[in-house]
C-alpha cells in the first residue's frame, strides 16, 4: 500500500510539491525577475504613506483605475498598486513606501500568481481545479500512516546517517531520514490540504461581515475617494480601529462603493482580512471594524488554513522553514520512486547506478503515469493562456 501510493502517481504530486514549494517564496522570486520591486531598506522611513502612493498612482495612470495598495512585505520590497488601464487589463506599479514614487511597473501575471495558480488549482477552473489537487492529501494521509508500518522502530531514524555503498542504499537511508524529520510538517499538509478539499464541496466557513450597499442608480460609477478623503478616511480607520496595522487599501469599485482597510491585530493565525475597517469615502465616515478574534471556530478554521500551508504567518522566520521542508517533503517523493526503481533493478540483476535511480519509475507508474502526464500539461498548457492573456 505504502508503495502503490508513492508510485502511481508519483510525478503528479512530485509536480504539485514542488509549485507548492517555490509558491511560499513566490514573491521573493518576483522580487528578484523585477528590479521595480526593490528598495533600499535604509531609504524606508517610518510606515507605510497611503497618501503619496495613491496620489502618484492617480498621476501615473491617467484614465485607468486604482484598485488596491499592497503594503511591502519586507524591508526591502516596494509597496505594490493593483490598476485596472483603460482597455481593461490589469498590471502592478511598484511604489517606494515612504515617497509614493512609482519605481516601474509590473506584470499582472508574475511568479506568484504562476506558481500559486498552478499550485492550487493547475490554472484550471478553481471548482475543478482545487479539488483535484487537494484530494492528492488523501495519498499522503496513506503514505504517512503506512509509513510507521513500513518502518520499524521509526523514533531511532532521527540520527541515522546516510550510507554510501549503493545507490538503492542511500535513497533508502535519505527516505527514512527525511521522511522523520518532516512528517509533522506532511501532517500539516494533509491536514490543511483537506480542509480545501472541503471548501470545494461547499463546506467553506461563512463569510465575513461586510457593509453591503443599494446599486448605484443608473450608469454612475463609484465615487473613488481623493487622496485628502483618503487622508481622513484613514485617520478615521486609526481613530476607530487604534492597533491595527494595515497592511492593504482596497479602494471603491464595482464590488463595493466603500473604501476597505485590511490588517494585522491580535489575532493570531488569521489573513490580514479577518481585521477590518469599512469607510464612507464621501463622509469619512466608519461603517463598520471586524476582528480576527470575534470569528466563530469554523471561520477560525478557514482563516488558519493559508498561513499554515505557506508558512507566512512569521514572515521569513517561518517562510524559510516551510521552504525547506517543502525540499524535503518533494525529496521524499522523488526518493519514494527511486527506491522502486532500483528494487526492481536488483531483481532482474542489474547495475544498480544513481544514474538509473528513475529509470523504473515510468513504467512502474503503469496507466497512471498517463494521468500525471495529462494533468501537468493541463496545467502547463492553461499556463500559456493565462499569461499572454488569451481567453
């Protein structure tokens, strides 16, 4: 059982760990393919100017709309403007958080949307896509309860060096060993990777509260506050809401005629969303603040599920440490195959070489490599569309 399941569909979820992995530090990786994103840490000063950033995205951007600023997520990061252009499209203008100056502009579609659409959902329709990648958790719940059997007296494993005296032998030792160091963090994965199973069935947490507003009559569009509306609106938000930390503007549009700020407070293991403050952009005037910790358990649940299953929740002090188990936990799957592979190459007296370690895993996967192959060219080939933009 334990080998049926690591094999059959071993280079789907190879794929999928390995998008997961890169998806924790996709930002990072935008950061370095966009020069626009950086800044000097020593050019920051103080938080984050809402004000200057949105007066020079308006000036930039002349007859297109601003949709959302995005505070930097570290020292180093430009804070990033979400705009809709005159022709519909969509891009990023890459601003300095304490000058507003808008450094460049970004791609809509960059590594973090690449790697997470591919991650979550193979650029397929997210009520298709989502529950074929997660019901991969299903697998690994197999793979990791088996495993105790498969492996004796697995608490002696922590220190087990690696041995060199062939390569079946060493993809066994570095399976064994890296399969106990991580198996918490591939019960975290099961375990959040369920919980989106269930989302895409309907059994998502109720929404959060929101003000909702009459249509606007007739053809009028939104009113988009000016950049000394937002000055007050956010001097309102602070004088309302003392303690929050914003960290994202979402400006009026069609979903809603109110200016939404979006934060961290006290509650832990929640998205910025969960602590809110909803304004009049006309008045000023504060409609209504969620916390994070008035949330019923099923809604807790929800919130806890993305910083869990990237590790975003510490920043780099657990980024880094979710990155590395990600390795890890895709080395597991990689090693899985090898194992067979090189198994069935002693069997029939073969050399067994490093060079052969996945020379058996193709065939070994029997149909279902055709499975994994269509599915990961699904992926790919929706890949394509989606950042040349077609329909």
């Amino acid at each position: 059982m334990h080998q049926w399941v690591g094999l059959k569909l071993s280079l789907f979820l190879t794929f999928i760990l390995f998008t997961g992995t890169l998806a924790v530090v996709s930002q990072e990786i935008d950061w370095l393919l966009q020069p626009s994103l950086r800044v000097a840490p020593t050019s920051v000063e103080g938080p984050v100017h809402w004000e200057a950033i949105a007066g020079s995205a308006a000036e930039h951007e002349v007859g297109g709309k601003v949709l959302a600023i995005e505070a930097p997520i570290a020292s180093a990061f430009a804070a990033r403007v979400r705009v809709e252009r005159p022709d519909g499209s969509l891009a990023f203008l890459h601003a300095h958080p304490t000058t507003g100056e808008i450094q460049g502009v970004g791609p809509w579609v960059g590594a973090a949307r690449i790697l997470r659409n591919m991650h979550r959902h193979l650029n397929l329709p997210v009520w298709l896509g989502v529950p074929i990648v997660s019901s991969l958790a299903f697998l690994l719940l197999v793979s990791l309860v088996s495993s105790f059997v498969v492996y004796k007296k697995w608490w002696r494993g922590f220190a087990k060096p690696l041995r060199k005296r062939d390569a079946r032998m060493w993809w066994g030792d570095f399976h064994r060993l890296a399969g106990v160091w991580s198996m918490w963090f591939v019960a975290l994965i099961i375990m959040t990777s369920v919980w989106y199973f269930a989302e895409s069935l309907g059994l998502d947490a109720p929404p959060a509260p929101r003000v909702e507003a009459a249509a606007p009559a007739g053809d009028a569009d939104p009113i988009s506050p000016e950049v000394g509306d937002l000055s007050a609106a956010l001097a309102a938000a602070q004088e309302a809401y003392p303690g929050l930390r914003i960290n994202q503007v979402l400006f009026p549009g069609e979903g809603s005629p109110y200016l939404v700020l979006h934060g961290d407070y006290e509650a832990l293991l929640v998205r910025p969303r969960a602590n809110s403050v909803w304004i009049d952009p006309g008045s000023s005037q504060v409609l209504l603040t969620t916390d994070g910790r008035d949330m019923t358990v099923h809604q807790r649940i929800g919130e806890m599920a993305d910083p869990l299953h990237f590790g975003n929740f510490g920043g780099y002090w657990t980024k880094i440490p979710w990155f590395l188990f990600g390795l890890l936990l895709t080395g597991l799957a990689l090693s899985g195959a090898a194992i067979y592979s090189l198994r069935i190459a002693r069997e029939r007296h073969s050399q067994v070489r490093l060079s052969r370690s996945f020379s058996g895993m193709w065939h070994g996967m029997g149909r279902w490599r055709w499975l994994s192959v269509a599915l990961i060219a699904t992926g790919l080939t929706l890949l394509v569309l989606l950042v040349t933009g077609s329909p």
